[in-house]
C-alpha cells in the first residue's frame, strides 16, 4: 500500500472499513435545493437541513440546557498518516424538520466522525449564496460568509471569486477556514474547505464530505453508498 494513497472502501466491516451512509450524488442542479427531499438541485448544501437544537462547535455540552443530550465514543482507531478512526455519536434529540427520527449508521439519532457538510441556508431560502454553515456529526454548524465583493445582500451568486471566510466563532482548529470552489473534486467539482495548518476537507456538489487531504498529500477518501440504514 502506498502510504501517501490511504482509500476507504465503506463497509463498516472489521475488515477495516468505515460506512458512511448519508447519500450520495451531486446531479444536475437547475432545480430549487430541497435539501429535506432531494439534493439533485443543491449547489453547495450537501445534507438536510440541520436540526434546530445544537451544541456550539466543539462544546457538546451547551445544548444540554435545551435538553439535548450527545454522546461520542470512538471504536476504532489506525494509526496512519492521516489517523483513520471510527467515532459514533448519539444525540437525544436527532429529528428532522418534519419531526421524524433520524436513522444513522448505528441507529436511532447517530452519526459517524465523517459525517460532515455544508449547508447553505441562503441557497435554500432564495438560492442566493451569501453565507455556509460547516455542520458537523454531532450538529454543531461553523458559520461562513462569502467575502465575494460581487455579492450583496440581495444577489450572491456562485462566481469565481466565491470565497466562504469561517471566522466569526471561536471555533479553534477551524477558525479562518475558507471554502472555495474546487473543479478537481469528482463527479462535477465541489468545495474545498481548507483549514490554517493546511489541512483540505473536500465536498461534492450538493454532496457531502469526499475526502481529507493533510498538506503533506497524505490523503484520505470517502467512497458513499447507499441513503442511511446498512
């Protein structure tokens, strides 16, 4: 194996394998993004609509006050260049926008460490791109605006100076990431979110997390199959 080339087959086997099972598909998007009904129209969004109650990034116990109750444990771990782990988190209050549970990879209100994407709240309500929320697998949300000086409060659109700054939480190791657009990403282009030590999280169209690329060119990637369930 080439240990600057590590690829996940998602299988969630022992065989050493991480199922990641949010969906998948970045089509043609002429469509309005109806992220809670398909993603076919989305641009940036790659995930449903994120729920209402969430803890502040990076501190799982700020919602408890809500009654939100998370939990994370990590199974597995692999050394590696780019460190391979398999970390499952519950939270109590995991619903959709329609009030149905949601269903993960290890059941009732989970989610996997690799369950990340954007959503664009902007893009949904008007298909304006004036700002990104990263969501994270236990629903914490790093906010991004787009610095384009082309966009305004009433026209954002997607250029090639689109540029989403992450710099208005205290966010730690994602503080002053940028997304930006990235033609190289498979199946259309994508977005690439790049954090300060260099490390480059890369999403598909309408299409969540694909890979994690550290500036070394270690390299690790998401292969999705399947909408939620096995």
């Amino acid at each position: 194996m080439n240990p600057d080339k590590l690829r996940i087959s998602c299988a969630l086997a022992i065989s050493l394998v991480v199922a990641i099972l949010l969906g998948t598909g970045a089509e043609a998007f002429a469509a309005a993004c109806k992220p809670d009904t398909s993603l076919s129209g989305c641009v940036v969004t790659g995930g449903v609509t994120p729920a209402s109650i969430n803890p502040a990034p990076g501190e799982s116990l700020t919602a408890m006050g809500a009654g939100l109750f998370e939990y994370s444990k990590t199974d597995l771990t692999i050394a590696a260049p780019i460190p391979i782990n398999v970390t499952r988190t519950y939270r109590s209050y995991d619903k959709d926008v329609n009030n149905n549970i949601v269903y993960g990879a290890f059941g009732i209100g989970t989610t996997l460490n690799y369950d990340i994407y954007l959503y664009s709240a902007t893009e949904v309500a008007n298909g304006q791109f004036n700002s990104a929320s990263v969501v994270m697998p236990d629903g914490a949300q790093i906010a991004c605006a787009n610095t384009d000086p082309a966009c305004t409060t009433n026209s954002c659109p997607i250029t090639s100076n689109t540029d989403f700054v992450c710099n208005t939480q205290p966010v730690g190791i994602w503080f002053n990431s940028h997304i930006t657009y990235d033609a190289t990403v498979p199946n259309g282009g994508g977005w690439d979110l790049t954090r300060k030590d260099g490390t480059v999280y890369k999403f598909g169209y309408g299409a969540p997390l694909q890979s994690i690329n550290d500036r070394y060119n270690n390299s690790l990637t998401m292969t999705r199959a399947g909408t939620g369930g096995t």
